[in-house]
C-alpha cells in the first residue's frame, strides 16, 4: 500500500491508498462529525453530516469524507460557513425525530442547531442503519432489516429469526445513536405479534 | 400459491439470486399479491435473506403483501392528469368507495391505488380499473363508472 | 427463418421484401399505442378486420397496427395508403364507411379529415396538418409505417442497414468516434454527451463489459420512451448492439418499466425475432461478432431511473442509488464499465452510423445537436409527441403545433424536465430548447415532459405537487432529501392550505440548499427545482398564499369557496342535479345556493352550470357573501 499526501484543513496529511476522506483525517486527529459511519461496516453515506468541501475558489465541490477516497494533492476543508449550515439543518431534522437524544444534542449544541425549528415527527428512527448493517455484515445474522422506502421507511426485525437470535445478542443497541430504545421498542412490537 | 409454483416460477429463471425481483413480480402477477409462505420458499431457493426481501417486496410498488380486491383501481395523478383536476375525482373515489389510496376495502370488492402517469395524457383525468382505461373523468360522472362494478 | 449470414444476403431479402409488396394495394393503417387503445382504437381495429372480410376485400385491403402517431389528441388515426388520406378521432362506425368509400372507391370522406381551426379548411395528408408539418420526425417519424411485430416491416424501411454498415465496414473505433462526433447527448435527464461515456467504458478494464437500456421511463406526463418502445423496439435494439460492438460489450439489458406491458411485449418480440433473423446472438451477420439482450422488467420505484439505482435493480436488490465517487460507465452493473443511455438516445444511434455524424449535426444548436421528442400535455389543444430539431422555440411548439391553449385561457408557463424540472414562464418562451439553455433558465430537458399549465394552474400547488411525487419516490437512504422533502411538503401544504406563515418561504430555501448540496443522487439533488423555479418566477403568488390566504389561480381546494351570483342564477337547476354532495340548495325558479358547509369543492357545479349564466364562480381571500334569505330567492320574470 503505497501512501498518498493531502490537506485537511490546511494540515499536511498523510494516508493509504484506499483510505477514505473521513479515516484519513480520522488518523490525523481531525475530527468529522457521522451517525452512520461505523469502522466495522462498509461506507453507507446515508446521514450525509460528514460533508466536506473539496478544492479551493470557484470550483469547490461537496462530497462526503466516509465515502470519498483520498487522493494525492487533495485539498478538504471540514467547515465553512456553508458545511456548518447543512450540518446544521441535518441536525434540526433529525431532532425533528428524537428531539432529546443525547448525541444529537451534543451536535446541535456544537453547531446551534434548534431543535424545534421543524415539526416533531414521531419516531426516534433517524435511518441511519446502524442496527441493520451490523446485524446483515458483522452478525451475518438478517434479523433486523430496512421495510419500505422514503419518508415511510423503517427499521423492522422478522420474528422468526429474532426469537432465536436477539435475546442473546441484542448488540445493536448501544449502536443506535438516539435511543437504544428504539431497537428494542421495534424488537418487542415484532415479537409480540 | 403452492411451493410447485413457486419452484416453477424461480426454475425459469434458473434460479439466480439476481433474478429475485422478477420472480417475484411473476408470483405477484399471477397470485395477485405475495404470500408469506411463497416469501419463504423464494428466500430458501434462491439463498437470500429474508430481510433483504421483505425490503424489496416493501419497496417496490408493484408488489402487495396483502389481498387484493376483485377489483383493482389505478387513479393516474400523473402531472397532466393533475392539473386537468384528477385530484377531484381521487376525492369522488375515496368517498364513494370508502378507502384511502393503498387500501382494499373489506369485501375484498376495490383495491385503490395512485399511480404516476399512465401514459394517456390526452385522455386525463384517467382512471384504470382491471386494465381498462376511463378517460376524461369527471368527478360527477366517476360515481357512475364505479356502479358498473361488482 | 435461416439466419441471415451476410450483409450480402441482408440486402438481398430486404429487395425480395420490397419486392413482394404492392404499392398499389390498399392498406390501412391504423395507430395502436397504449394511448390509442385506450380511446378505442382495438374496437375499431376489430371493426376493420370483420368488415373487410364482410365485404370481400381480404386480398385487396390489408390492415397495418402500427405504433404511436404522436397525435393522441385526435386518436385513433387511420392512413390509407396509397394516398396517404389521413383520419382522425376514429370510432367503431367510422369503419363500413372508410372500407367501402376509401379503401374500395378511393374516394375520400370529408368529415373524418382534420379540419384547420383557422382557416376552417379539410386537410387530407397527415402531413400537411399544422401538428406534424412544423416537425423533424427523424426518430419518430418511423411509427407511422411500420407494425412493430414485424421485424420485415423494419427491415423494409433500411432497419439494421447501420448494424450490418459498422460490423462489417467500420471498426469499433470509428462506430465510437462517429458518434463522439455527433455530440449525441443523453436524452434521459442529464444531457452527457454519449460518445464520452461509450470511450470511458471502452477504455476501463473489466471482465465483462455492459450496454444498458435505461426504459424506467417514470417521470409523470412523460410517455415518448414508451411509444418507441411499442412503436420501433428495432431501433432501439438496433442502437444497442452498435454500443456493444463500439465499447466490446456481448450483454445488455433493457430495464423497462413494468406499467408498460405492450412495450415489454413488443420487445420482447423483437428481440426473439432478431435472434430468428440473425442481427442478436452468436456470429450476427457472419461477422463473429456476439451480443445477447435481457429485457428485466421494474417493479414500481421512479428512483430507479437514476443509473446506480437502475443498475442495483438490474442486480436484484432495492433499488437505491449507490453513494460511491466513480461514474457507472466505468464500474456498474457487477462492478464492470456499462454504459446506461436512455430508450431515445440509442435510437438515435443507427441514424448516425447510417447517414454519419454531420448529417445528424446539422440539426440542433451549438450545444445541442439533433431532435428531441417532447411529450406535450396538459393545458394544451393538441396534447402529443412531439419531435423538433434542438433549438426549436418553445412557443413554436406550445403554439404552432400544440395549437396553444384551449378554452380561450390565458398560458401561465411551461413545466419541462418532469419532477427535477421547473417552470419556464410567459416572458420566457422566445428560449430555444437545449440542455444547456433550459438548465440556464432554472429547469432542464430532463427527458422531455412539457408539461403546458394555464391561468387556473396554481404554482404553488404545482410545487407541491412535484414534491409530493418525490416524497413518495424517495429511496429514502439519505436524509437531506428524505427528511428534507418530508418538512418540505408539509410546509408547502401547510401553505396551498391557508396554514402558510412567515419565515416559510427561507425554511424552504435553507432545506433546498441542503438537499441540493447533500443529498446522496441526482433525484435528491435536483428536487428542490420545482419549488425554486416556481419562487424564481411567480413568489407573488406565494406571498398570495402565506399572507392573504388568497390562490391567485383560484385552485387551492381549501382556500376558495363555490358561490352562486344570485343576480345570475336562473334557477336551471343543472348544478343542483349533478351536484354529489348534496350540497345545492334550490328549486324550481328558485335562486340556488352552495350549502358551505356540505360542498366538497369538486367543482362539478362550476362545469355544469350553462355558459350563458355563469352563475357559479369561484372565491378567494374574501368572505363569501350571506345567502340570500329564503323568502326572496323567488327568479322574477323581469331579470
């Protein structure tokens, strides 16, 4: 693996080939905000707040750092004013979910994102597929699966497989970043049928 | 559907997991809707999770997990259809027949079902009902067209 | 059927086609698109087989069920050749008539021809009427002589003619550089140029390379894929196996729409047919050269038109747009280079290699070179397909051959580029159509819905509308556009339903700039246009909404009121019996009144009130007036 040089945020960064935006400035302390990344599981680019601006000047493009490769000669800056607007908004919508989770009300805080800005949707699912693709690529178990799509989509665990599987393993929850409750709400309403 | 069908059905297509959504639109078409034990044969067969189908069979229109009526209605609310008014006649629908678009009622008599664009915009508002086309709708006269139904 | 071994031979049985075929004999032919069948051209097509046998003629008349003409409006057509006596709005009476006066006399039936709407005059030749005479039909204009169930009617017009030019006289490299030349451009959405993608894909490695037909024609009011599919699925294969044999691919798909089942039916057709006659399969024309097509049908999922989408569906999954930085030419379906046009531009590949690049440039403009056809519907007279060279001006197509608007209403804008489009309005309309020119006035070709809307068309619920639609095709993967559409649509409802409040109109610009700029695909991105063209041109009509409660265009259901004009009414009772919901109070030479609080607004007493009162009218923004009170809604004599 041959290593490549990047800026981030006007820092010299080093990187592998193959090396994600994100896990280089990861590897160099620089901190990117995520909800569906996981090391453990492939780039989904579901959540879209670890956006960052590429280049310089007029021909800045915005990419997402999880699933953007780094290249030689690449320039990432991490925030401006219009990435902290979008992470921003990102933010306001999701706590239009789970208006009193903890790690969002850690990025609103640091962003001045408010929480009531949109209507209150309700469900804690922000959709970010944590619980599923771990379940799907680390588990290899297909308990807990995605059902129907856009704004009508949610998380749903086939009973079959989640009567033998879950009770002993349930190691989706602590990854579910509003509420472990919400697997578990989930879990229980498919069992109970 | 029995799992002969089914098995049928997926030899056809030689059994590729790739093949899986049109297996199951084949079972759709002919059964009308996807039962769950048709689901299970086609995940075992063709080896894919039973989650990865349920999210296909979810997020596909064309695909049912449950009963359909006799009688299946396709209000187009393509953008032609739109402006000429087919909001008014989905409106006489609902009321007439009770049921919001996506339902069946319980006589298992209409299915309602939105669709965007049939593809006759000279004829809009169009309705469909079991494959044949009503054109030029007019929400006075789409009550009529209902009672043709048994 | 023998395979067909050699160019040589190819040319031979097209001449024994021609050869076999009587210009003299009468043959009638008759349009049978979806959209005709559904206006009644299958009952008239069983007409025409039944009379012609009733009265003799089975030698002497034959019937051809070609695709779509273009003209829905007036459908079903009927040509009869020879002569070219063209008629329109065809039903199941017409047909003794045409059979025995036209097909038998030659004589021509005045009253089904098309009448000019201003100078009143018959016109007899398809041609020659205003609709078809101010459009280049290069890609279209095959429809209307061939049956697209006969490989030998295709075959007949010069069909594989280019296949069997470039497999045996043009490299793969001068089939690729011919179309690079062109500058065809993709007719699906983006306008890429095609050639570029051909060359990216030839050049990438890969075990296996791809030639994809994108048929997920899905944007709504949109139909022109579907009526080549139906119409001259040879084309399109045609195209195909050029793109295979430039870029050395020996598999391709046609992912069609699954609501299309005559299109499925007839590709499907034609592709066992090509098989038959030579031109897909192993060693096509004797050549060595190998190419199959797998037709897999959608399931009902519009995001599926986005190529990473499409290409997921093709592997069996859902279909959700892949997050991945690199273009699909070079890794895609299975990870190998594929090269995904839409149903038109492959079309338009056999033009090119047969009459070369600078015949095809010289139509269009600079940036965009040859026809587009454009599904024009809506609020327009002649509702159709249409094609026109690029750089035809869009009130050339909305007036000189869409005839322009009925019922004497006033034209509001154009909408074009299907739910990633905008609203072009009136000042606007000098625009030549183009890629670049129609992006630059905030809307786009997308793949050629034109969509006409009046001065009873509210924008804002327009808007609304095309957001709805999103919402629902929305994958739902990432949240700019599944959480950002969801608070869009209800703010936009909230407005065209008299809820709308200050700060609405920058809480949906600040969510458009996030999904503009962070959503995952090309859906998500481009969602947001129809909402900012429409508050690019007409905010007054939002600001109308949010701060009178008042629609401008007198179209938002839950802000304007049914009332009748007491010093009109005549008491004729027509809305009172055709109103469903009881909601007409009246009588016999009684001034009749709306019952507010049972009208469902459907308007069905606005239309079925006579024109020579026009009593009904439509409110907005003001208080509907008290009603009369009962004992002086008596009509006197006198008014």
């Amino acid at each position: 693996m041959s290593e490549i040089l990047l800026e981030i945020d006007g820092q010299k960064v080093k990187a592998k080939t193959g090396m994600t935006v994100l896990e280089a400035a990861k590897a160099a302390g620089i901190r990117i905000p995520t909800l569906c990344y996981h090391e453990k599981l492939e780039p989904y680019g579901g959540c879209r707040l670890c956006i960052v601006e590429l280049g310089a000047g007029e021909r800045k493009k915005i990419v997402v750092s999880c699933v953007y490769l780094a290249e030689e000669g690449l320039v990432v800056t991490t925030r401006s004013e219009k990435i902290d607007r979008i992470r921003r908004t990102i933010i306001e919508l999701y706590l239009a979910h789970a208006p009193d989770a903890f790690e969002l009300l850690e990025l609103a805080k640091e962003y001045g994102a408010d929480r009531d800005r949109f209507a209150k949707e309700a469900s804690f699912c922000v959709h970010c597929g944590l619980c599923v693709r771990y379940c799907a690529e680390v588990k290899k178990k297909f308990a807990v699966g995605f059902v129907d799509r856009g704004t009508r989509k949610e998380i749903s665990f086939v009973p079959e497989i989640a009567a033998e599987e879950c009770w002993d393993c349930k190691e989706c929850f602590p990854l579910c970043p509003t509420e472990a409750l919400q697997a578990a709400f989930v879990l229980m309403r498919a069992l109970s049928l | 559907m029995d799992n002969d069908r089914v098995d049928q059905i997926i030899d056809k297509h030689n059994g590729e997991a790739s093949s899986l959504i049109q297996v199951l639109l084949e079972i759709q078409s002919e059964h009308h809707w996807l039962p769950k034990s048709a689901l299970e044969r086609v995940g075992e067969r063709l080896q894919v999770p039973r989650t990865r189908i349920l999210h296909i069979a979810t997020f596909y229109k064309a695909f049912s997990l449950v009963p359909k009526g006799r009688h299946e209605i396709n209000v187009c609310m393509g953008t032609a259809c739109h402006v000429r008014g087919a909001g008014r006649v989905l409106d006489v629908i609902e009321d007439v027949i009770g049921i919001k678009p996506g339902e069946t009622d319980l006589e298992l008599k209409f299915s309602l079902e939105t669709v965007n664009c049939l593809g006759c915009c000279a004829l809009g508002p169009v309705l469909e009902i079991d494959g044949t086309t009503h054109g030029k709708m007019a929400p006075g006269e789409t009550a009529d067209v209902l009672l043709n139904y048994e | 059927m023998a395979k067909i071994n050699s160019p040589v031979e190819l040319e031979e049985f097209r001449k024994a086609i021609l050869n076999r075929r009587d210009p003299d004999k009468s043959c009638i032919t008759l349009c049978s698109g979806s959209a005709c069948n559904a206006s009644g051209s299958a009952a008239v097509a069983r007409c025409l087989e039944e009379e012609i046998e009733k009265q003799g003629l089975s030698e002497s008349v034959e019937i051809r069920k070609t695709g779509c003409h273009g003209f829905c409006e007036r459908g079903p057509i009927i040509v009869n050749n020879p002569g070219g006596v063209c008629y329109l709005q065809i039903q199941p009476e017409d047909v003794p008539e045409i059979i025995s006066e036209t097909a038998k006399e030659k004589r021509v039936i005045d009253r089904l021809l098309y009448t000019d709407p201003e100078s009143g005059e018959k016109i007899t030749h398809e041609g020659d009427i205003p609709f078809y005479k101010n459009q280049q039909r290069m890609v279209f204009g095959p429809n209307l002589s061939i049956d697209p169930k006969s490989i030998d009617d295709y075959l007949a017009i010069d069909g594989y003619a280019a296949l069997s030019k470039a497999l045996t006289g043009m490299s793969d490299i001068e089939v690729l550089e011919e179309v690079k030349k062109s500058n065809l451009r993709g007719r699906g959405g983006g306008g890429f140029p095609a050639g570029q993608k051909w060359e990216g894909s030839r050049n990438a490695a890969g075990e296996a390379k791809y030639v994809i037909v994108n048929a997920d024609e899905g944007d709504p009011g949109a139909y022109m894929d579907r009526a080549i599919l139906e119409g001259n699925p040879h084309s399109i294969l045609e195209g195909l196996t050029l793109g295979a044999y430039a870029i050395g691919a020996h598999e391709g798909y046609v992912y069609v729409r699954q609501e299309y089942p005559l299109a499925v039916e007839n590709l499907l057709l034609a592709i066992e047919k090509a098989e038959e006659y030579g031109f897909l399969g192993k060693n096509i024309l004797g050549t060595g050269f190998d190419f199959k097509v797998i037709v897999h049908q959608g399931a009902g999922a519009f995001v599926c038109g986005e190529s990473t989408a499409l290409m997921t569906a093709l592997e069996g999954r859902v279909g959700e747009p892949r997050p991945k930085y690199v273009r699909s030419n070079i890794k895609g379906l299975w990870n190998q280079p594929s090269v995904l046009n839409n149903v038109e531009t492959w079309a338009n590949v056999p033009l090119i290699i047969n009459k070369g690049a600078d015949w095809f440039t010289q139509f269009g403009t600079e940036g965009s070179k040859g026809t587009k056809i454009f599904s024009l519907v809506g609020k327009i007279t002649n509702t159709g397909l249409v094609e026109v060279p690029m750089g035809t001006t869009l009130k050339d197509i909305i007036y000189k051959i869409g005839g322009g608007i009925p019922g004497g209403k006033k034209f509001k804008a154009v909408q074009t580029g299907g739910p990633s489009g905008g609203c072009i309005p009136e000042n606007l309309l000098d625009l030549e159509v183009g890629f670049d020119e129609l992006t630059k006035a905030g809307s786009m070709m997308g793949s050629g819905g034109m969509i006409v809307l009046d001065e009873d068309t509210c924008m804002v619920d327009v808007a609304r509308y095309f957001i709805e639609f999103l919402t629902d095709e929305s994958c739902g993967k990432c949240t700019p556009c599944r959480e950002g559409l969801r608070q869009m649509l209800r703010i936009l409802t909230n407005i065209t339903e008299g809820r709308g409040q200050e700060g609405d109109l920058e809480l949906l610009e600040t969510l458009a700039e996030t999904a503009t700029e962070a959503a995952l695909c090309a859906l998500g991105k481009s969602a947001p246009n129809p909402f900012l063209s429409t508050l690019r041109y007409f905010r007054d009509e939002y600001v109308a909404h949010i701060e009178e409660k008042r629609c401008p265009a007198l179209s938002c259901k839950e802000l304007i009121n049914f009332y009748i004009d007491p010093e009109k009414c005549r008491g004729c009772g027509s809305c009172l019996r055709k109103c469903p919901a009881d909601a007409i109070i009246g009588g016999k030479k009684l001034i009749h009144i709306v019952d507010q609080d049972k009208c469902t607004k459907c308007g069905t007493c606005f239309d079925a009130c006579p024109d020579k009162f026009a009593a009904v009218t439509k409110l907005s923004g003001v208080p509907v007036p008290a009603a009369v009170p009962e004992e002086e809604r008596t009509i006197k004599k006198s008014k």
